[in-house]
C-alpha cells in the first residue's frame, strides 16, 4: 500500500506517519521509485500500536521509542521479548509520587532507615516465591507502595502479601492464556498493550467486588 492508503487504513494523517518515519519508530517502506515507497500489512500493525501507545496508554515519544526498541531485538525468544518490552513500559507513578505517597506524613526519613525497610520488604516478596527480586522500575514501585501502606496503617503482613501474590498469579495465566503465540509480532502487541490497558479493569472489578461484599455484609473475621 502506499502512504496515502496506509494513513486511510490507520487513521493517522500522513504528516504524521512521516514524522514517525524519521524518528524511526516506523520503519521505512519498500522504495518503488525514488518518491515513492509501498507499506506491508506489518507496518500498518506498527503505526496501531504506537498509536495506542502515545494516544491511549499516554506514553511520551521517548517512552514508545524505548519499548518499541526493546521488540525490534530480533534475537530475542517470543519470552524474551516480551518481558524486555513489558520492563520497558513506564510505571504508573513517578518514583517522585512514589516517594511523595509514602506515608502522607510530612516526617523526614533517613537514607539508611529506607534501605533497611526496602530490603526486609524485597525478602518477603521472595518468601511469596518470587525468588529474588530484579532491580526493575516496577518492583522499586512495588516495594514503596507496601511501604506506604504500612506507615498509613494497614495491615499488610506476610500473610496478606502470599495471598496477593498467588490472585496475581492467577491474573497471569489468564492474561498469557489470551495471547496468541502462534503470531510473534501480535502476542508481543497483546503483552505490551494489556499489561497497562487491563489494569484498570482489574482495579475496577475489584471495587465491584468490594462493593458486592459490602452488600452482602462484611465476612467476619472470627478465628483469624
């Protein structure tokens, strides 16, 4: 196809497939002539995910460059591929928010203190079973958030953390079960696509299942 028809198919202007095109985020077209080049159907899967990725998910340039680089490694396994591609999306928070959303106390902490907490946490995960956990953006999130928690008061022990890990491993299989394996290029799109655009349907169904626990009346918590 050509330029016009791959920005009919796509809905993307053709000033801005050309602007991808010299970023590099979409690679070039098969030249026909020395102004003209044809487009694959492959190209037109390229321009829908990076469309997803800036205008749904909401990532910067920058940020679609670094996750589509991490799949352009050709050598890598399908499972390669997409765990460097999923590591290389950009957590929900800022470590920033992070930091900021610790405890909601203005209390001034000390560098050591931190560290000792981070890594008693880091050893839970790896009692869940994790094993031990790689230094990644996501995981640094993870351990602040359990932080927070508990400097706001709740109870998340080691009890709550085992019983977490095994609903997210559930999530797991159920999301890996929904990627079609047999098309390289489309299971790493589905990973890359659903680790961030199906975590508000798990938030909002949890809420639901709050919610419908509430109706019912709260579970006792006698004999725990």
């Amino acid at each position: 196809m050509k330029l016009a028809e791959l920005s009919r198919e796509s809905g993307v202007s053709a000033a801005t497939i050309k602007y991808y095109l010299r970023l590099g985020l979409l690679p070039a077209g098969q030249k026909v002539s020395a102004r003209v080049s044809e487009y694959s159907p492959a190209h037109l899967q390229r321009l829908r995910l990076i469309t997803n990725l800036v205008h749904v998910v909401g990532l910067s340039i920058a940020q679609t460059e670094q996750v589509l680089s991490s799949i352009d490694q050709t050598d890598l396994s399908l499972e390669g591929a997409i765990e460097q591609a999923t590591v290389a999306l950009p957590s929900a928070t800022t470590r920033e928010q992070a930091e900021e959303s610790k405890c909601g106390l203005k209390c001034k902490r000390t560098e050591t203190s931190d560290r000792k907490h981070l890594a008693a946490i880091a050893q839970e995960l790896k009692d869940c079973g994790f094993g031990d956990v790689p230094d990644l953006e996501y995981v640094r999130h993870l351990e602040l958030a359990i932080l927070a928690a508990r400097e706001a008061g709740l109870t998340v022990d080691q009890q709550m953390l085992e019983q977490y890990s095994e609903a997210a491993r559930t999530l797991a299989r159920i999301d890996f079960a929904h990627i079609p394996t047999d098309d390289r290029d489309n299971a790493i799109d589905i990973s890359i696509l659903g680790t961030v655009m199906l975590e508000p349907i798990i938030l909002g169904l949890r809420r639901l299942a709050h919610r419908e626990l509430i109706e019912r009346g709260l579970p006792s918590q006698e004999g725990k």
